[in-house]
C-alpha cells in the first residue's frame, strides 16, 4: 500500500505529526509495536500526573485541619492509585486512536523498519509487510537508560515504567537521579510513605534548572521527608536475599542503603536499533539521528523528531518538530523552532517551570542583566491556599530590557509558563510586564511584581 507519509511511532511527535499531516491532506499512515499515543501517554507523563494528583488529593486531606476541616482517619489505597493512574493512560490511549480515526489514518501494528528510501518492512504476528511513501517521519522515541552499575531487572532494579505498575508500595526506595523523572516519582512514593533516599552525582538537585531553584527545590523534597545524596554515586546494588543493598559513594565515604526497590531515573536512551538506520547510511551524532532545521536527514523523503534527535526530549518539543517537519513537507514554509524559548515543567510539591537562559548561563553567554525576584509568600493567593513556598525570578538584558529567561518555583507555576514563553517569543520588556494588568488574587501577580522589581518597582515587598 503507497501513502504519502509514513510515521513510526505514534507519541507526541509521531501522533501529532500524523495528524497535521492529514489536515494538509497527505494520506497517512503510523506504525506503532505497542500501545497507540507510545511512552508518554502511556507510561510517561500522563500516568506519573495521575499518581501526582492522587499523592496530592491524599497530603491535602492529611492536613485539612489546617483549612478548618476535621476528617477521621485516612489511608490510601496504592493499588487503586495504581490502576486510577493506568485507566487514565487507556483513556488518553484511545482517545488519540479516536483522533486517527477522525483524521482517516491507517494503524499499522507492528515494529517498523526502513528498508529502503521510500519503503517501511512492518514485522508482526510472524508476518512481515512492506508499505511505500514519498515521505518517512521516524518517531521511535525513547526508553529509560540502563548504567553498568544498575543493571534493571524490572523487579528489584526498575525503570519509570516500572514504578508506575507496581503492585505493592514499597516501604523503603532509593531513586538515582533528580531530574524530572526522579524527583517527581520520589515525591510521589514520599507522599505515599515510603521512606525515599534521593541520590544524585551533580551537587544539586534538577542540576539544569537555575541555581536558586535547585536550592528550594531541596528544601521542599527535605521538608518532605526526602533523603537527599548530592554528589554521590551508586557502585553497586547486591540484589541477592529480600532487598536490595545499594553501595553509594558519598562525599563522607561509602554507605550503604538497604531498600525494597531501587529507581534508575539517570536518563533515556534513543530507540534506534534495526530501524534501518545503517543499511541507508543515515547520519548519526553522538548517539541520535542528524538532521537540519525542519528535521531532514541526509536522506531524501526520511525525516527524524522527538528523542531521537539531538534536542530537549520532551513531549511538546517532539510535538512542535513534528507540526513544524509536516508543514516543511507540505511546502507552507514555517518557522524554524527557537530552541532558547522551550518551556520546561517538573510537577513536584512544588512544581518547577522554567524557561530561557538561567542567571549563570545568562551572564556565561555574555548578557549583562537585570534580575527582578518576587516570593510567594507576599501573595494573596499563595496565603489562602496554604502554598506560600517558592518564588518567580525574572531574568532581563538590561540593554534591551527584554525578557530573556524565567524560573518559578511554587504552586501551580506549570499553569503560569505559558505567559512568560509567549512574552519571550514576543520580544516583551520589563516595563511591558508591569504595566500589563494582573487579576488580583493570583499567583500570576507575581510575575507582574518580579518584573518590577528588577526595576525597583514592586509594591508588595
């Protein structure tokens, strides 16, 4: 069967892809060896926000006497978080077959392979098929990676895939890494009551984000009963008898932690083996797929998104590349991504939201700058609820007084991002901040006040 445009892989980028593709009408068809909507919906981002919103829901009842609410005795019940949380990733599952529906996109099952320029071998129920294309889109993602000193065994060594189908709640967990994965997962089984040691090689927590984030971040995952082990590492974890002995290398010497279960969250692995990639001499760097500026290999009519490639590998940036390589196809010229203006979101308790330049890299690049920072703690908003941890920092050129980057650490700031990437994108300034109204009572107000008070201006503190 011939199609315009074949996708393998059907996550973020693949799914999305496939959908404008067909709205520019192209006849489309995705590939996809396992669950429709691949890692992300299914066992990535929107089961972790399930288990999230459970641990949260459970913490708030907890202490709802703080709210002048008695409750009697309370107990969750982790099976049922577990299954909440996998009925959700069904749900988004087959809503995005929904939309394949709608949109007239053949499913084809299977594991797809390039076989040659214009041709995708689909293996399946010991059956293979070959399907044509003028154009192939690889979308295979990405899986959790694997240390030589933390081999998983899916048991007693597990994965993010793992950690979200387990049966019982482990009563002691030793995470290794605090990036998103990791803190967010650890917050989740912390909230739960299991006891949670969080070790990580860089000496602070979520090491990319900005310094002064890292630094609260840490106060919140302590405060919530989080053993933290910075700049340390793990040499080795003895699996043999009931639990695990994990052999970290601590700045004090070595210890060892005893724990049910240990959580690799040290990063992912690009899904590149026998997809063709050798046999058509497509270009590889460092481990993912070369591509130009609308994600053409050096192949004609084969094109690569998401993990894959040597970008930030999260869901909405696989998205915008596939949207932005379909248009490419199609001939509508679109614009070339910023990668200096992705938002990024980590949703612990706090959550984490940033975008743009951090204060270090900032000045590292050469921009002389002025910061404007604003606490939760002098809102309104942030009172009333509970929530006064955390704060917004603004980062200005201070020749332009344009907007060059943002770090927010507090309740609800994922919901908050959204106006600081498009003020970015717009080229906004310090004064164009301030002097655009905010609602009063919200935790938004603090944007309006971080920007003034890179001025001198902020009214509230």
């Amino acid at each position: 069967m011939n199609f315009d445009l074949i996708v393998i892989g059907s996550g973020p980028g693949g799914y999305v892809a496939a959908i404008r593709a067909s709205q520019l009408d192209m006849k489309v068809a995705v590939v996809e060896k396992a669950e429709i909507g691949g890692i992300c919906l299914n066992w990535g981002c929107i089961p972790t926000k399930s288990l999230l919103k459970s641990s949260q829901v459970y913490s708030y009842i907890k202490s709802a006497n703080r709210y002048g609410i008695k409750v009697g005795e309370v107990e969750a019940d982790f099976s049922k978080i577990i299954k909440r949380s996998r009925t959700i990733a069904g749900q988004m599952s087959k809503g995005v077959g929904f939309l394949f529906k709608k949109n007239d996109i053949n499913i084809i099952n299977g594991f797809g392979k390039i076989t040659a320029k214009n041709t995708v071998e689909v293996s399946g129920n010991g059956d293979k098929k070959e399907y044509t294309a003028k154009h192939i889109i690889i979308a295979t993602g990405s899986r959790s990676r694997v240390l030589p000193s933390i081999k998983q065994d899916g048991k007693k060594i597990i994965g993010y895939r793992e950690a979200l189908s387990l049966t019982e709640q482990p009563k002691t967990m030793v995470v290794v890494g605090s990036g998103a994965i990791g803190t967010e997962l650890a917050f989740f089984y912390s909230t739960m009551g299991t006891k949670v040691y969080l070790v990580e090689f860089m000496p602070t927590v979520t090491p990319l984000e900005d310094a002064e984030v890292s630094e609260q971040l840490a106060k919140s995952l302590k405060k919530a009963k989080i053993k933290l082990m910075l700049s340390s590492v793990v040499e080795s974890v003895d699996t043999n008898g009931d639990i695990c002995k994990v052999q970290i290398k601590t700045p004090k010497g070595e210890e060892i932690i005893e724990a049910d279960i240990v959580l690799s969250a040290v990063g992912i692995t690009p899904n590149l083996e026998n997809i063709g990639l050798e046999e058509l001499d497509i270009q590889t760097e460092k481990g993912k797929i070369k591509v130009d500026d609308f994600y053409k290999t050096n192949v004609e009519g084969i094109y690569a998104i998401g993990d894959i490639i040597n970008t930030p590998a999260l869901a909405h940036v696989a998205s915008a590349e596939g949207i932005t390589c379909v248009e490419n196809i199609a001939g509508k010229n679109p614009e070339k991504i910023d990668y200096h203006n992705i938002p990024g979101a980590i949703y612990t308790n706090p959550e984490v939201a940033s975008v743009g330049y951090t204060e270090k890299s900032a000045i590292d690049s050469g921009f002389e700058i002025r910061i404007g920072r604003f606490p939760f703690s002098a809102l309104g908003k942030a009172t009333a609820a509970g929530s006064r941890e955390g704060f917004a920092k603004l980062i200005f050129d201070k020749k332009t007084d344009k907007l060059i980057g943002a770090h927010l650490i507090g309740m609800n700031v994922t919901e908050m991002l959204a106006e600081l990437v498009v003020s970015k994108k717009l080229g906004a300034t310090a004064h164009q901040l301030i002097k655009s109204i905010h609602p009063h009572p919200t935790m938004s107000e603090a944007i309006m006040e971080a920007a003034a008070e890179a001025h001198g201006e902020a009214i509230h503190i």
